[in-house]
C-alpha cells in the first residue's frame, strides 16, 4: 500500500501518492453492486451515495480531481461505519477497508473545513486525545459515573455528560470475583502480554480483570507494561495513519521491552488495529477468545456448568476485520449449559464503530434499534460481545447486562473452584 504524505497539510493540494492508492484500489471495482445491500448505512437512506459503491464512485472522483468535496460529499464518506461487510462479500477483492481509510486521510487535507471529517473538529480531536485515548483519565471519568449511577444519579450524569452521555451504559456489570494475583507465578507455560486499551480502567476494566484470572488459570503469567497505550483505531478512521501507527510503534516497543512475543487484547477492534503491526516486530497479537480457543484442551482448567441464555452479538471487527465470525460461539460452546440464541440480523454493523457513535448517534441509534428489539423479544440472561465499543452501546440503548466472553468463562472456573 502506498502511504500518505506526512507533509501534506491543510491548505495544500493533497499529496499525488494519496490519490494514486485511492485510484488504484477505487478501480479495482467493477461497479457490480453485489455489495450494496450488504451495507448498514445504504439500508437506512437507500442513497446510492451512502453505500459504497456510491462511496467508491465518489472518491475515485475527488481522487481524480473531477469532483471537489463539499460538507455533502464528505458526509456521505464520513458516514461509512468501516465495518467492512462490502468488503467481505466482493467478489473482485477490493480492498474497501484500506480505501476509506485513505480517504478520510484525504478529506482531512481539506482546506475547507466543512469538507473534512467530522473527527477532525476541534472538540473531538481534544475529547479523543485528552480523554478518550487516555486510560487513567478515562478510568476516573468512568468511577465518578459509576458513583453517581449507585447514588441513582446515573440519568443525571448520563444529560451532564453531553455528546458522550447517550453513549454510556445504563447497567453497569462489575469485576467479577476472579482476580488474577499480581505476583510472578513460579513455573508459568508461558509469558503473554495483556493489551489493557485505552478502556482497561473503564468500561472494559471487568474483562480485563477476568482475562487476567482466565490467563493465570491457563498457567500463563501475564505482563502488563506500564508503557502501553491506544491502539491507534481512533486515528486510523480519523484520517490520521500516522498518528495511528505511532500509537501501533509504542505498543510494540512496550511489549518487546517487557520481554515478550505475544500479546493478548481482549477486545477485537483493538486487536485488529495492533494486528496491523509489520510483522518485522516479531510480535503475535491474539484477541483474548482467540488465543484461548487455540489452547491445547491440557492446558485448559476445570470449568463448571453456567445456566444462562446467552444471546451472541459479533462485532464487525470480529467478523469481517479478523475474520472470525464463529470465534465467541465457539469459546461459549465450552463452557457446559450455556443456551446461545441468535439475535437478528447480527451480521450487521450495531451503529458503534469506535467514535462514529460519537460523531452521528442518530445513525447508530437507529442501527442499533432492531437489535435491542430482538434481544428484548430473546429475553436473555446475558448479552455477550466481543468488543467492548459494541457492548457498550448496547448497554446504552437498554437496561442490558453484556460482557465480553471470557467474562462468561472467567466465572466458570471461578465455579469449578468452589
Ligand atoms: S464499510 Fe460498512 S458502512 Fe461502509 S460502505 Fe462498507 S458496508 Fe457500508
Ligand atoms: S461488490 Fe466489489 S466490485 Fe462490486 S460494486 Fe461492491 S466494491 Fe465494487
């Protein structure tokens, strides 16, 4: 892939090694449409511009210099979830993921600032690298929330805090009792590395502490290096890969200086963010549920039966960025008396996709409608997804209890145990 131009800048004509990937990959496209149904937001207008086709029609045209964006045209890019589902059902392999990316890059070298991404504003560049890429800050922002939902001020705290305030959960789940100890275990299996995320001490702070005690009760010690950071999606989709792979580099340099090869996210965005890392780092990253499936059944400790209805929500990021779209119903198939229900139209993007539900909530509200009205109809004990942007905008749309998977499995060997 060819990169952007770091020095291109607003104001300037975007750099030619922009427009030629965006060319290259916008013409792999034979306009087929087999796509177009596949997409969320093309269902919601039925505006050819908002599916990509249309998308990719438009950016081979600003790309080609016949077309200059407007607030119009960028809108209609913007508003792509990069949830890939086009991309997994073409049949000339175009690269959809990596185009749109390429685009924003090129909205945000816009002179107009009504062209550019809606990310690129002032106020959501600040809330993202001040707090959102930030995981002590967020972590605190998150207890004060928490306080105020245990005093029953969780819908006055939820109007206080603004644009982010539709986007928090209304039901909280907390840590479950597993806790991993700290101390170095005496003959571990192994040393993996645990991405924390820039939610680790917030929303996703209980899947994190359950991927801790799941690790340890593998018989692997787990390292946390206190140099870790954002994985860099925020940027990615943003329109800035530069900042994005430089959050990727950090990353990699913390892992390899704490001495170890692989490294576990809990969460699959994240994950499929790292897995961007060139391979000459010499790091594997895994998602916490695939790196357990891929464990030997030895390895694996006693688990007790769970009585719950569990419907399965797949992030995109599961299913069409890792391609692994049977990754939590195979995890939760171990673990014996789980129910796992279907909920419809799970192929389908939620409307979370990272800031996106941020940035247009009215979009992902109503992508996220017909969801939480078949979950309402499944009546389950728990929701469980695999990312922690999707969870969380479930849980904000209704009274939900949904938790990553290894959650689900953490409280198994808990059980075992007693
Ligand atoms: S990435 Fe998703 S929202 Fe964007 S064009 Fe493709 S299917 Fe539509
Ligand atoms: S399926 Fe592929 S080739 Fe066909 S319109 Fe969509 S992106 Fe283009």
């Amino acid at each position: 892939m060819n990169s952007p131009n770091p020095t291109a800048s607003a104001g300037q004509r975007p750099s030619t090694t922009l427009d030629q990937a965006i060319q290259s990959d916008a013409l792999d496209c034979v306009m087929c449409g087999i796509c177009v149904p596949h997409c969320p937001t093309f269902s919601l207008t039925h505006n050819e511009a908002d599916g990509p086709r249309g998308r990719i029609s438009l950016l081979l045209g600003i790309s080609q210099g016949e077309l200059t964006p407007d607030a119009d045209v960028s809108r209609h890019l913007d508003t792509c979830l990069t949830c890939r589902a086009c991309e997994t059902v073409c049949p000339s392999g175009v690269a959809y993921g990596r185009l749109i990316d390429n685009g924003r890059t090129r909205l945000a070298q816009e002179p107009a600032p009504a062209a550019r991404p809606r990310g690129e504003a002032r106020f959501w560049r600040l809330l993202r690298d001040q707090l959102l890429t930030r995981r002590r800050r967020l972590g605190m922002a998150w207890q004060m929330y928490r306080v105020m939902q245990r005093l029953g001020l969780g819908g006055m705290a939820r109007r206080l805090a603004g644009p982010m305030g539709r986007a928090l959960p209304r039901q909280l789940t907390h840590a479950g009792p597993a806790q991993a100890s700290t101390q170095e275990m005496a003959s571990p299996r192994g040393r993996v590395g645990l991405f924390m995320g820039c939610t680790g001490a917030a929303m996703n702070a209980p899947a994190v502490a359950a991927a801790r005690a799941v690790i340890t009760a593998f018989g692997y010690q787990p390292v946390i290096p206190g140099g870790q950071g954002c994985c860099g999606a925020m940027h990615a989709h943003s329109g800035e890969p530069e900042a994005a792979a430089r959050q990727r580099q950090r990353n990699a340099a913390a892992f390899k200086a704490a001495g170890v090869d692989e490294v576990i996210v809990v969460g699959t965005a994240c994950s499929a963010e790292l897995a961007a890392l060139p391979a000459s780092h010499g790091l594997t990253i895994r998602e916490i549920t695939e790196w357990l499936l891929a464990r030997d059944h030895t390895e694996w400790p006693e688990i007790a039966r769970l009585d719950y209805r569990v419907a399965v929500h797949t992030p995109c990021s599961q299913r069409n960025h890792l391609r692994q779209p049977e990754a939590t119903r195979q995890l939760l198939a171990c673990i014996p008396g789980l129910e796992l229900l279907e909920i419809d139209g799970n192929t389908r993007c939620c409307g979370a996709a990272g800031m996106h539900v941020l940035l247009y909530p009215e979009q992902a509200e109503r992508l996220r409608d017909p969801k939480l009205a078949s979950i309402k109809q499944l009546a389950p004990d728990v929701v469980v997804s695999a990312n922690v942007g999707c969870a969380s905008h479930l849980a904000a749309g209704a009274k939900l209890v949904v938790k990553q998977p290894v959650e689900l499995l953490a409280e198994s060997i808990l059980a075992a145990k007693r």
